[in-house]
C-alpha cells in the first residue's frame, strides 16, 4: 500500500483518487485556497460540486493549511494543479518532500520557466528542486483520452505514464492500475507533454469545423474536420520530434487518442464550434469570460506558437500552417472559415503530410 497526496481537487486531482483508493492505496487529497468549499463538500460525505459525484469513502481529504499534515509520510505526490499556477504551487510542498518521493503530474499545458523561457511541466517542476533532492526525486507525467468524471464513474479508461526512468513509471503503474484504470509507460516524456498542452490548442480548430454549417447552409464539414485531424496530428509530431521526442505518443493515447476524444466534447471544441459559427475571436472569448469558461486551447494557441517561432529560429523547425491559421484566428481575429479553407488548399498543395510520415 502506498500513501499518496494529491494536490489539487479540481476535476482531475478529485477523480484521480478512485484508480489510486480502488487499489487500497491510503489516500489523500489536499485543496488550494481555491478549493475550500469543494473540501467542505468532501468532509461532509456529499458530491464533488464539480462531478456532481461521490468519492471514495476511505479519501482523507484536507484544507489549504494543513499541507504539511496532508504530505506527513508520504510516497507519491501528485500534482493536479492548473499550468499557470503549477511552479508557484510546487514550491510550497518543495520543502516538505524527501529523498525517493516520486512525484506525478497530471497538469497539461505551457507556462514560462523561471528564465522566462516557454517550459511545458516537467522544466517548471524540475527547476524547482534544490540541489540536494535532484537524482533522488523521480517525476512521472500522465497524458491520454481521460475525461476526469469518467475516470471518477469507473469508465474502462486508457493512459500513459512518461518517465525518464522506466522502472520508476512501471512502479507507479502497478500502483495505479485497476481493471477499469490502464496504463502503458514510456520513456518519451517530451513527446508525451507536446501532446497533452497542443491536443487542447487543435481541438480549437476541429471544434470550428463543428461550427461551420451555421455560416454555410447547415452543410456538414466532417471532411474539413478529418483534414484538420491530420493536420493536428503531423504537427504534434513535429513539435514532439524538435523537442527530442518521437512520434509515438503522437501516434498513441496522449495524440490522437486524447485529440479524438477532446475534439468530441469540451470547452475547447466549444470555443470552436462558436468561431466556426460566426462570431470572431474576440467576441467568443468575451462570451466564455462572461459565462466563467476557462479553455485551456486558447492560452495553448499563443504558446504553442511563439515556442514554434524559438524551435523555427533554432533551425529545429519549421512553420506550422495549422498552429499559424489558429493564430491568426485567435489573436489577430482573421475569418475562421476563409482561413481554414486557404489552410487545406495550402497543405494539400504542398504534400505536406505525405512528405512528413513517408520519411
């Protein structure tokens, strides 16, 4: 039995506690200051206000002051705090880690390291280490098609877990595992993250696709989404390969495994759907703002593009025309529907894809 701490109880620190309770695991879940009253709900045995949904009974649960009693003998830290404020939060539980504490994330997206370089969470999380913890803490980042209420439910589910240590992400595995809760590992961490922060930025552009019979008739653009499909995933690979990976998470659970499944459903798709319907970008994001919608795609766009712009510097890479139109769309509020039709007929034009996965 291993003692685990989550931090974080959102959606996703909430429903990761049912794979780790299932397995007689002694669990924690510790909240920010942001989630005071979804402890409140926990303590009282009532449904997670986010799930509508209970948690497993044995889950200790734990107020924003009381990290050092939810961390007192820990084996397994999970991080399940939002991108922007992933850094600042691990800094707080730095302190109170020890050698051969393993620490999992399950944060997806970009910030700024402390250098001011675009960092993906295993940078934000490994420059946070003091001297004395580096090579005596392992980090393992999980990705893949994982709706946090479904895990919660019991939905038969499918992740990976990345690690540069392999053994150390086979361990967690064996931890996790259930029945219902699958893992596969490997050691492609940075092809892993690329997927799991851009999935979110492209599902943005096959949400459009959604989005476009309302400016044209109520015809059907399911050919538009399954060219943007590919489009998503030849750029993954691309990003991934730049950044030392490879293109098998891309090809695996974290690319287009989770690409599928979050350009079904979800904010990201929703914000989409609304710009592929008519409105620009400006007016959809004042529309989401209003309404309390965060979409993570949105922030990703932006990242994903001005690291794209570094790695192009570089000589690593180069211009990616998806990235480049949801930029445009996004940020400089070109029409969604001229610039995704100029954006099929450029990439068809120029072979791209077949040139990329022929190689």
């Amino acid at each position: 039995m291993a003692k685990i701490t989550i931090i974080g109880a959102g959606a996703m620190g909430s429903a990761f506690t049912r794979p780790a309770a299932d397995n007689g695991n002694d669990v924690r879940l510790w909240g920010t200051k942001l989630d005071t009253a979804i402890i409140d709900a926990v303590k009282m045995g009532k449904n997670h206000p986010k799930h509508n949904y209970p948690l497993p009974k044995t889950v200790k649960s734990f107020y924003h002051q009381q990290l050092a009693q939810a961390l007192d003998g820990t084996d397994i830290i999970v991080m399940a705090i939002t991108s922007d404020a992933l850094g600042d939060v691990f800094e707080t539980i730095v302190p109170l880690i020890k050698p051969g504490t393993t620490v999992v994330s399950v944060t997806k997206g970009f910030n700024y390291n402390k250098g001011g370089k675009i960092s993906l969470p295993p940078e934000i999380l490994m420059e946070r280490l003091p001297d004395k913890l580096k090579n005596k803490v392992d980090f393992v980042f999980v990705a893949g098609p994982c709706k946090a209420v479904e895990v919660l439910w019991g939905t038969p589910t499918a992740v990976t877990y990345a690690s540069k240590n392999i053994e150390t992400a086979q361990r967690i595995r064996q931890i996790m595992q259930t029945d219902i809760y699958n893992i596969d590992v490997t050691d492609d961490v940075a092809g892993t993250e690329i997927c799991a922060a851009m999935k979110n930025a492209y599902c943005v552009g096959l949400g459009m696709a959604e989005g476009f019979p309302k400016q044209k008739n109520n015809f059907l653009h399911k050919n538009t989404k399954g060219a943007l499909f590919i489009y998503a995933v030849s750029e993954m690979g691309s990003l991934s390969k730049a950044l030392g990976g490879t293109y098998g998470p891309v090809l695996g659970l974290p690319g287009i495994g989770d690409l599928e499944l979050t350009g079904e459903a979800g904010r990201n798709r929703t914000l989409g759907e609304v710009i592929g319907g008519g409105l620009s970008s400006s007016q959809a994001i004042a529309q989401m703002k209003e309404n309390d919608i965060t979409v993570e795609g949105y922030p990703a766009i932006k990242f994903g593009y001005l690291l794209m712009k570094e790695l192009v510097e570089q000589k690593k890479l180069s211009y990616l025309p998806f990235l480049c139109a949801l930029y445009k769309i996004l940020y400089q509020n070109a029409p969604s529907y001229q610039t995704i039709k100029e954006l099929i007929t450029q990439c068809t034009s120029q072979n791209i894809n077949n040139k990329k996965f022929n190689k």
